[in-house]
C-alpha cells in the first residue's frame, strides 16, 4: 500500500491528463466538419411539421411509422 501512495502525485496528474485528451477528442468528433449537416438536420426537430417533410436535409434518418 505505502508504494502505491508514493505514486499517488503521478497518478493524480495522468488522470487529469487522460480526462483533458478525452475531451479533446469528444470535442473533435462532434466539431469536424464532416458532421455539420448531420447536426444542422438535426438542430430543426422541434420545428418541424411532419416527419415526411419537404425541407429535410440529407443527414436526416427516415422517419419511424406508428407502433
């Protein structure tokens, strides 16, 4: 136990390191541009009329039928 307290400061500043690259690539993966009309597609939901709607962007998933 007591060697593992000895690595305590080392181990506190990886972790804050592997939070930040974590973040980091969160960031990355919603931001890259490829992603953007999949997000303006979805940025419209609550003012859309219909599921079917004529105004779709290609990024929109089809829409689901009644269950």
């Amino acid at each position: 136990m007591a060697q593992l307290i000895e690595h305590l400061p080392l181990l506190r500043s990886l972790w804050v390191v592997w939070f930040f690259v974590l973040f980091i690539l969160m960031l990355w993966l919603v931001l890259r541009p490829s992603k953007k009309t999949y997000f303006e597609s979805q940025a419209d939901i609550p003012l859309r009329d219909e599921p079917g709607h004529a105004h779709a962007l290609p990024g929109d998933r089809p829409a689901r039928g009644p269950r």
